[in-house]
C-alpha cells in the first residue's frame, strides 16, 4: 500500500480556495508501491511479446469493415483482464473486377464479329466456376449486361448481388488480305439500315447544314 496516498491513488491539494484531486505521484494512482519490481515488467505485471493470430474474415467484408476478437488486446494492468483487439479491413483491388457494394463491374472486349452476329463469352465466378454469357447480335460497344447472384456475397446475409459486364468492341488492327476482301465486299453491299445510329447522326449532320 502507497504510502503518500494510503492506497487510495490519489492525493487531495488545496488551491486558492478550491481543493482538487490528483493521482499520486508516488504510486501513479495505482494505491500500491511495488517495493521489489520485477525486472522485465517493471511492477507493471505486463510485458510485450509478438503473438500470431488467426482471424477469420467473413464473406462479404469491405474496406473499411472493423472485426472485433474479443480479449486479443492489451493486457491490463496488475492482473486486470485483457481488452479487445480491433482489425480494420482494407480490400485490395482486384485486376479483373471493380466493386461497388455488392455489385462486381468488369469490362469484357469482345470482336466486331461476334458483337455482330452474335456469341458468348466466359467470365470467371469467384466460386471458381465459370459464368457463360451470351451476347446478342447486333451488341454496341459500351452496353452493360448483368447477371444476377454472380457478384459479391451479402455480409452477414444471405444471397450475393450482381455481376455487370460492359462490353467493348474491339476493332481489328491487323487484317489479312482475304479478310480486308471480305469486308471490302460487306461495304459495298451496306444500304444503311445496319447501323441505324450512323444513319441517324448523318441525318442530324445534314439538316444542321442544311443538306
């Protein structure tokens, strides 16, 4: 027991006219003076020492999400119990997907031949299977398609939300004679009516110009 404050852990002081309370200075407002300290504690009867933790992390968890292990913190002092260690979670980003919430955005190019006539393509799921999506003929560039429970799990729910695919045409650089052929005799069969947008904004242009 401290002997300035008899164990109390505070010492009373009078100023001007007022008598404020203070932690001892003598026991640090613990009540007691540890007279022979341990010599790794200190008489603190707390050392610091690394310990591995296995933490398990929900489906679902975003940045930001804050994990609680229960009497993981510091160690009280003098034998008082534990407090709690708290784990922030930061969400790496991913090379193929974008998240927002629950909802997975990838961009998937697809070639001007199957965003025309049609086609699918093969987008992993995070299970490790595989979603199979169809493209419809006549897709545009920039257009999004969703496939519903392919996204992320619900925290602490049940379900998962959506995948979004937007697809990018992707127009070719390198064409082989054969192919420059072919094309060159799909251009000259074009009446117009394939690429309404096309024929649509020509029309703008012309009545802007009075053409």
């Amino acid at each position: 027991q401290c002997n300035l404050c008899g164990g109390m852990g505070a010492v009373r002081a009078k100023q001007g006219l007022f008598v404020v309370e203070r932690p001892c200075p003598t026991c640090a407002g613990r009540g007691v003076v540890i007279e022979d300290p341990c010599g790794d504690c200190l008489g603190e009867g707390r050392v610091d020492r690394p310990q591995a933790l296995e933490v398990d992390i929900p489906p679902g968890v975003d940045t930001g999400t804050r994990i609680r292990l229960s009497s993981k913190g510091e160690a009280g002092q003098r034998g008082a119990p534990p407090g709690d260690l708290y784990i922030f979670i930061h969400v790496k980003a991913h090379d193929l997907f974008e998240r927002e919430g629950t909802t997975l955005a990838t961009r998937v190019p697809v070639s001007f031949t199957t965003a025309a006539l049609g086609g699918c393509v093969e987008i992993p799921d995070l299970d490790g299977s595989t979603n199979r999506i169809d493209i419809p003929a006549g897709m545009q560039s920039g257009k999004q398609l969703r496939v519903r429970g392919a996204g992320m799990p619900v925290l602490q729910g049940r379900g998962r939300g959506d995948l979004v695919v937007e697809i990018k045409v992707e127009t070719p650089t390198k064409l082989t004679r054969k192919q420059k052929e072919i094309l060159e005799q799909f251009r000259e069969t074009e009446t117009g009516d394939e690429c309404p947008e096309s024929r649509s904004f020509l029309s703008k242009l012309k009545g802007a110009f009075g053409g």
